[in-house]
C-alpha cells in the first residue's frame, strides 16, 4: 500500500534561463533553462526532499518514530533526512560509510546541526553499509523504539514518485522539452523523471555511486509508467565517473567555473558538476543539439562543496589577483 507523502517541500520549484551558460555551451540562448531544485526549501534544499516527502509519509504511517537511513559521509540524502526528522519531531540515526574523525565540515556539519546521531560503518561495501543499518534497526527496536529504515539515497519506487512530480512540473512549463539532464546517483531521481516524460526525453550522468546505474532505474521506474523501461532505452552517459565517485575530474572543475561565472549558480563536485559536464560533452558530441529545449535539472548538493577539500582548493585558485 502506498501511504500519502509528507509535505516538507516547497514546490513548484523555479525554472529560469540561463542563456549566458547556453552560449558558452553552444546552444541558443533560449535553448537551455534550469530547473532549481535546488531550492526546494528545508535543510539547505536539494533533490532528496521530493523523495524524503514519500519515504518519509509511510514511515509516519507506520508509526515510526525514528528515521534510519544509509550514505557516504558527505551524503545530501543523510543531512536531508536529519532536517526532515528536525521538522517532524522524529530522531534520526545516520548509518555513513567511513570513520569518525573525518572531516566535519559540509554536509556532516550540517547533520550535526540537526541533531542527528552518526553510526560509523567503517570501510564497507554497500552490502556491508545495509547490514550496519540493519543492525543499528534491531538496537533501536530493543531499546522500545520504532526505527523506518529509509533506503540508500531515498532511492526506490516510493522515492521516485516525488520526481514524477517534477516531470510534471517540467511538463506543464515547457511542453517542447526534448532533454531533462540529471545526475545519476543511486536512480530514483532519473527514475521519477523516466516515468513522467519518458525514457528518450531523460539524460543522466552517472556520477560513479552504482555498479550499475541503469539497472536501478529501470526498477525504479517500470511500476511507475505503462511504458516498457529497458536499460537499452534509457539515455544514460558514464563518461563523467573519472577516478571515482569522490574524485574532482577537471571536466567537473571547468563545469562548476562556468555555472558559476555564467548564471551565478553553484554546482557540486560529485552530482551537479557531473551533470553539467555531461551536458557539456553531449552538445559537443551532438546528443544534444542547438534549437532543442534543453532543462538542466539543478539537484542541489551545495553543502558537498565544502565537504571536498579538492573542490574548494580549486575554487579558491580560481580568484584572480587585482
Ligand atoms: C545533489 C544530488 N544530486 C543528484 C543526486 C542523484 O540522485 P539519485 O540518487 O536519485 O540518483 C544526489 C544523490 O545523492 C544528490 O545528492
């Protein structure tokens, strides 16, 4: 059964122009808009509302009063879902990958604004982060409490709901819409967009999370659409990874420069810096083309700039000297 989603969002996001950036991309100035979701309000914003709005309403329906979830240390999805159970009364444990006594800024500063309390999993495999979650779940419930366990980026088909609300926002606004561009994380973003607009209107950049990207979102968003989703199907570039999920590539750095410098809009070095790179490498190779109406879907991530020593260095050295 699927339970109604919890509010914590404010929707519908903006969606602006951004012809300086469409000229530096090679596409006319009236080609390229952003989609902010960035600002989508609560927690310092991003993607993982839309999602954490559905995960999150049927733990409530499920009497949960306690959100566990999983992530990397600098993950949005885990600093989002500590600001939802801030909004909503509930405690939150956050399950991360890695060790105490990294470095606190970014988003892990962020969780510890919020009040949520940090189980380190240690150097683990994702099979090994779920069954620390699922062992931080059985300590909870001895203790009388009642852990939902929210998964791996709010991935899933219930996350991937709130961005078929998305697609329909994007719908509504631009009807001509040939490509929405995403970050490809753990999928149910990509997921909820496939469903709403279809498989050829969506390209998504993988940004290294997943052995197989793909895969997740076809099973995230075949319940979701009466169209048969097929990895075959999907518009799924994995040209962006580099060295790995945390590693700053210079295509990434050169993509947050020109954000930045064109729009003023500031992009993260794992998600939205891919993404834009991505972009960037399709109009070059002719997936996207000038005169098509191009969305850049803006998924937030911002606090994971300066959770990442490379990124902020190389932003820094981007001041010239007057
Ligand atoms: C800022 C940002 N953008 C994009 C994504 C990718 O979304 P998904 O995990 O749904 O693929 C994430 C996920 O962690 C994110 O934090």
């Amino acid at each position: 059964m699927t339970h109604p989603p919890v509010p914590l969002g404010t929707f519908p996001t903006p969606l602006e122009p951004a012809p300086r950036l469409a000229a530096e991309l090679g596409l006319g100035p009236e080609d390229l808009w952003v989609k902010r979701d960035d600002l989508t309000g609560l927690g310092g914003g991003g993607n993982k509302i839309r999602k954490l709005e559905w995960t999150v309403g049927a733990a409530l329906a499920e009497g949960a009063d306690t959100l566990v979830t999983t992530g990397a240390a600098q993950s949005n999805h885990a600093r989002l879902t500590a600001a939802a159970g801030a909004r909503l009364g509930l405690d939150v444990v956050l399950v991360l990958r890695g060790a105490a006594g990294a470095s606190r800024s970014g988003n892990l500063a962020l969780d510890g604004l919020f009040g949520a309390r940090l189980a380190w999993a240690g150097d683990v495999d994702r099979a090994g982060l779920d069954a620390a979650a699922a062992g931080v779940c059985d300590r909870l419930r001895a203790t009388g409490a009642r852990p939902a366990l929210i998964p791996f980026g709010g991935s899933g088909t219930l996350g991937a709901r709130g961005y078929v609300r998305c697609g329909e926002e994007l719908r509504a606004r631009v009807p001509d819409l040939r490509t929405a561009v995403v970050a490809l994380g753990s999928g149910g973003t990509m997921a909820g967009l496939v469903a709403a607009l279809g498989t050829g209107s969506v390209l998504g950049v993988d940004v290294g999370a997943l052995a197989d990207p793909a895969a997740a979102v076809v099973a995230f968003a075949a319940p979701l659409t009466s169209e048969a989703v097929t990895a075959e199907r999907l518009r799924v570039r994995r040209d962006q990874v580099g060295a790995g999920y945390a590693a700053l590539t210079e295509p990434v750095t050169e993509a947050l420069r020109l954000a930045a410098r064109t729009e003023g809009i500031v992009l993260d070095p794992t998600y939205t810096g891919r993404a834009l790179a991505g972009l960037r490498a399709a109009v070059r190779d002719g997936s996207v083309r000038p005169g098509e109406k191009t969305v850049f879907v803006h998924t937030g991530g911002l606090p994971g700039l300066f959770g990442h020593a490379d990124a902020v260095a190389a932003a820094e050295e981007g001041a010239g000297v007057y």
